[in-house]
C-alpha cells in the first residue's frame, strides 16, 4: 500500500528495519519490483529506493500481454522473453497474482508475415479474414499471458516484503547521491524513464502512452491492432469487469496529463472493433512514458566501490523482459560482487 510519508523505510521484519543491506534497487516499476523480489527470495537483503511506489509508475498503466514491443529485436531479448514467458505462464495459476492466460486476435490493415516472436508462444493460427473487423485483411489468433497490472504489482510488492524487502520513497537526483546514502554493495538501476536524467542517459527517450479504463461490457478476449501508415495503435485488454482501451505511441511526448481529444480517438477507434464499447461506461484515465532505448541496458559497472548494475532501456516489453532481465541482474551480482 502506499506510504504516508518521503523519506521513510518500510520495516518488514519484526518491526525493525535491517540496516545491513546487500543490494539497493532503483525504481518500483514492474523492473524493479522483479528484480527486487528475484534477488530477495535468493536470501539477499534487499531495499527498493523509488520517488513511486508502483501503483504510480508507468507500469500501472500497461494492458499488459506479454509480447515484445517497442524493443530491440536480439538474441538477448529473446531470451529475455522466454524466460520471462514461462514464468508467467506459471503464475496464471495463481489468482493472486493477477496474470491469466488470455486468448485473443492481433490484427493488421495490411498483409504482414508471421511475427518475428511467434515461435516462443508456439499457439498462433491465422485467422480468417472474414472473421475480422472492417478494415483488417489479416490476423493471428493465440494465448498469451496478460496481466492485471494494480493487482500484479501489488502481488509483486507483498512477495518482496514477505521476504524481508524494505521500501523507501525518496526522490533519487543521481547515482552518486544513492551510493552516499546507503551501505549497500551492489546498487541496481530499474529507474525506466528516469533514467534518461538520473545516469543521465540522452538515448532513453518516451514513448507516451495513453488509456482508458472502461466497464467491459461483456468482452473476453484481447485485440490488438498495431498502427501502420493509415491509422495508430489500437488495443482491447478484457481485465474482469474492466477493459483497458488504447493506445497511444507519441514518440518524445513527455506529458502525464491525459488528451481529452486522444481519449475521444482511443473510444472510436476501439469501438468500431467491437461496437459494444459505443455507450460502455468510462472509468478512469491514464497515461504513462515507456522508457525505450536502442538496446536495453543490463550491464555492470563499479560506482565509488560499489557494483553499479544497470537493467532500464525495456521500452513498451518492460513485463515481457521483467524476469529474464532480473535472472540476468541476478547473474552478474553473482559473478562481480
């Protein structure tokens, strides 16, 4: 839950905070938080350092289906993906956890070949052309884990305290300044979007991103429709008795405030994919900066005698690389601390 207050530590074990940190995380995003949970379940002592707790960060906002997106397409990042895809796909049975296994249609205005990550999930089908909205010629149909993004960054956040994890919210203005203020050996920089001026680092830029959350009038499954030259980013992700309608890919659009005439294009658009969103109720607004970089960066550095580990750079994949990144983070604090 929230904390009341900057500057202050969440005790998690018998009340008392454990000063004896091995590793300080930077950012409560769903990088973060992965990372965080991975090493303190490995029995590290672990605190997250973060202006937000994770319900405010841009992870909040996402659908969120596992799927690359917005990132480098590499070795690595399919690695990356696997990983991450397996252990989700574990955790859709947990109801606690908030992923479920959801089936759906991603649709294009064009005819596209088969995507460049359809042999991980290993369950894509072409869909008929018949069966799909006006206006797209083609379509693959598969299963793929979406999750619930309050209630699995709430999860994340109660398994990284159970395993003695502390979290503080405080502004971090740079590195230098979190190595002063801790005694941790190894710090590791989830930061995303605030990355670009905490390294700084000029190649992160955002990618805004823009939602409606709606009440579902009924629908079950996912659609996506990637923008193309004729029209932009169009999605549906079912979550219950909610739906979360987008989207938005402002590259270098830095505003969190939500575009009343956006949310006007996001309903019409998601709206002549499924006419039953036409008079469904609107919830909330929510906008978020995908944090994208040519390359992720996960890589190790010293800082001032410590080990500096960067893990930021995810761009619109940052559920789908969360825990191949956080294994990786794991691995190389092993190997260098």
């Amino acid at each position: 839950m929230p904390l009341p207050a900057e500057h202050h530590w969440d005790a998690t074990v018998g009340g008392v905070t454990n000063p004896q940190l091995d590793v300080l995380v930077i950012g409560a995003g769903v990088s973060g938080l992965t990372t965080a949970v991975c090493l303190a379940e490995a029995g590290r002592s672990v605190a997250i350092r973060a202006e937000r707790l994770p319900q405010e960060t841009t992870s909040s906002v996402a659908g969120a289906i596992w799927g690359p997106h917005l990132v480098e397409r590499s070795d690595r990042v399919t690695r990356w993906s696997h990983q991450t895809l397996t252990t989700l796909t574990d955790l859709a049975g947990d109801v606690a956890s908030g992923v479920r296994l959801v089936s759906g249609v991603e649709a294009t205005r064009a005819a596209r070949g088969f995507p460049h990550w359809g042999h991980l999930l290993g369950n894509l089908s072409p869909c008929d052309p018949a069966s799909l909205p006006g206006g797209f010629v083609a379509g693959w149909r598969y299963t793929a884990p979406v999750a619930a993004m309050p209630v699995y960054l709430e999860y994340l956040l109660t398994r990284f305290r159970r395993a003695a994890g502390q979290v503080r919210t405080s502004a971090v203005t740079s590195l230098a300044e979190a190595v002063r203020d801790t005694t941790a050996r190894v710090i590791v920089n989830c930061s995303g979007i605030g990355a670009h001026d905490l390294v700084p680092d000029p190649a992160v830029i955002p990618i805004r991103g823009q939602v409606v959350v709606a009440a579902n009038p009924g629908i079950t499954e996912f659609f996506i429709a990637p923008s193309d030259d004729t029209a932009e980013l169009a999605y549906l992700f079912p979550h219950g008795d909610r739906i979360i309608l987008g989207g938005t890919e402002l590259r270098g659009n830095w505003s969190l405030d939500p575009n009343p005439h956006t949310a006007e294009r996001i309903l019409r658009d998601c709206a002549t994919i499924d006419p039953r969103l036409r008079t469904t109720q609107i919830i909330t607004h929510r906008v978020g900066l995908r944090p994208v970089r040519a390359q992720v960066r996960l890589e190790a550095e010293p800082l001032d005698g410590r080990l500096l580990v960067h893990n930021y750079g995810h761009g619109g994949a940052g559920i789908t690389l969360s825990w191949g990144c956080a294994y990786e983070v794991a691995e190389l604090i092993r190997q260098n601390a």
